[in-house]
C-alpha cells in the first residue's frame, strides 16, 4: 500500500512532466505556426510551376518527352525499372499516429505497384519499412522538423537521376507519400505520382506552332528544366506539408498528455488529501487515549 510519501514523489515526478509536456506543447505550437506560413508561401510557386508545365504538356509538343507518360525510350528497350517511393515522415516521435499513418500509407502502396522501391525522409518511415524488409534505395533524416529548398533539390536529382534515360533507369515511375494538413486536428496521409507526367489531349495551333522561336534555348531543353523545377517545388510543398502535420500532431498528443496529467494530479491529491487527515486523526485518537489512561490511572 502507497504511503504519504511515495504519492508525494509520485505528485512531484508528474507535475515535472506536466511542466515539460506544456513546454512542448507551446515549442509546437510555435512551430507549427512557422511552417504554415513557409508552406503558404510555396503553394504560390507550386501553382506557378504546375500551371506553366501543364501548358507545355498540353501543347502536345512533349509528349515523346522522357518525363511525359506515354512516351518510348529513345533506344527502344523495355522499360525494366521499378517503381519508386517517396516517403515523408518525421525524425521523432510523440507525435501520435502521424508516423505510422504515413508509414503504412507507403507500405500500402508499394505492396500494390508491385515490387516498389523506397526513398525515405525520416528515420520513423526508414525503419518502419526496413523492419518490414523493404528495399530502400535512399534515407534523408535531421530535416523533417525544418526543411530547405535545397534539401528538396537534393533528393529531386537524387530522383530524377534514377528516373531519367541519361542514366541507369531503375526507377520506371515516382511517387509520393506525405500527410495533407487539413486542419490542427486533422491530417491525411495521401499518395501522388511524380513521374512520369501526363500528358494532354490538346493538339498543337498556329500560336503554339512557333513556341520554340520564342526561347533562346532548346524547348526540350526548357521542358527539361520546367519539370524537374515543379518536382522540386513539389517535394519541398510535401515536406513542408508534413512539418506542418507533425507539429499539429506533437500538439494534439502534448495538449492530450497535460490533460491526462492534470487528471492524475487532481487524483493524487485527492488520495493525499484523505490519508494525510487519516493520519491526522488517528494521532489525535492515540493522543485523547493517552490522555484518558493517565487519567484513569
């Protein structure tokens, strides 16, 4: 049975954590509120990017483009590659199901494409995948919580040189698992294809006829360059996307673990309460009882 002691210490070792989890609740708040603003500011440019390369597909200009869905190699081989995964999750935990979600999200996926390959963003979604005997082709970690621009770039030309003809084409086609911020309190884990692009259905006019004339550079060349500068816009969205999901999540779950602590305090004091008057009293009775046998005597 507890003695007045032991839920003294039981009292002090919870409210320390009550102290830390409401500290880690205002850093992800704070956080959270960073990276909505970093993730607005990049759905312009995604847009921007997104709505110049449709314009390009759409002409019906590219569609033998490498990148383009539909098009052949251009040595006629069979397209032997494997699908690729892009996974996005976190470093840390205490974030509730935000890590497992996305990770089996990824899992789902490759089981149906068919001997998928992985390329992870976060050392959560690494190990889920690798202690289910996954093949991971490349690991990101320690930019989860704050990712660049430039940590994007890296990983698209880690892609597209997987991707691209130029090189050895293991990768016959990308995709790309994060979580969608919906709200504080709710995030989805959703899947996008990255490649290969689709193509439109639009046929080529007299305006579109002589595009290339207006570049200085070869079109194929700039289509090149518009693709791989929406991939990139599109795998930094991701990652900011999903710092903005595992902030929200960290919050939920250290908003939840200050609740369930202050439950256990009221609790603990309760209890402490009642057996400190139990000892209370049963003191004064063993005083009054003292006091009557000497008096008896």
């Amino acid at each position: 049975m507890e003695t007045i002691r032991d839920i003294r210490i039981r009292l002090k070792s919870i409210d320390s954590t009550k102290q830390i989890t409401e500290s880690m609740r205002m850093i992800s708040t704070r956080k959270a509120q960073k990276a909505k603003v970093r993730m607005g500011e990049n759905h312009e440019y995604l847009s921007q990017s997104l709505t110049m390369l449709k314009e390009m597909i759409d002409s019906g200009k590219f569609n033998n483009h490498v990148y383009v869905a539909g098009s052949s190699n251009s040595d006629g081989e069979e397209d032997t590659g494997k699908p690729l995964i892009i996974t996005v999750t976190g470093d840390r935990g205490l974030c509730g199901g935000y890590n497992i979600n996305a990770s089996k999200k990824a899992a789902a996926l490759g089981q149906e494409l068919g001997g998928a390959e992985f390329l992870t963003i976060g050392t959560k979604g690494r190990d889920y995948l690798k202690r289910r005997d996954q093949t991971i082709v490349g690991a990101y970690k320690g930019m989860s919580e704050n990712p660049f621009y430039r940590d994007a770039v890296s990983i698209g030309n880690f892609v597209l040189n997987m991707y691209n003809e130029k090189y050895e084409k293991s990768a016959s086609e990308v995709y790309l698992v994060y979580t969608e911020y919906h709200t504080m309190l709710s995030q989805t884990p959703i899947s996008a294809r990255l490649l290969p692009l689709e193509s439109g259905d639009a046929t080529i006019s007299e305006a579109s006829a002589s595009d290339e004339q207006k570049y200085e550079t070869n079109a194929n060349e700039l289509f090149g360059v518009t693709a791989s500068t929406y991939i990139y816009a599109k795998i930094f969205g991701a990652m900011l996307e999903s710092a903005v999901c595992e902030q929200c999540a960290k919050l939920t779950s250290m908003d939840s673990a200050v609740k369930n602590s202050e439950k256990i305090i009221d609790g603990l004091k309760l209890q402490y309460n009642q057996m400190r008057q139990s000892a209370i009293t049963q003191e004064i009775a063993e005083i009054v009882g003292g006091a009557n046998a000497v008096e008896d005597k």
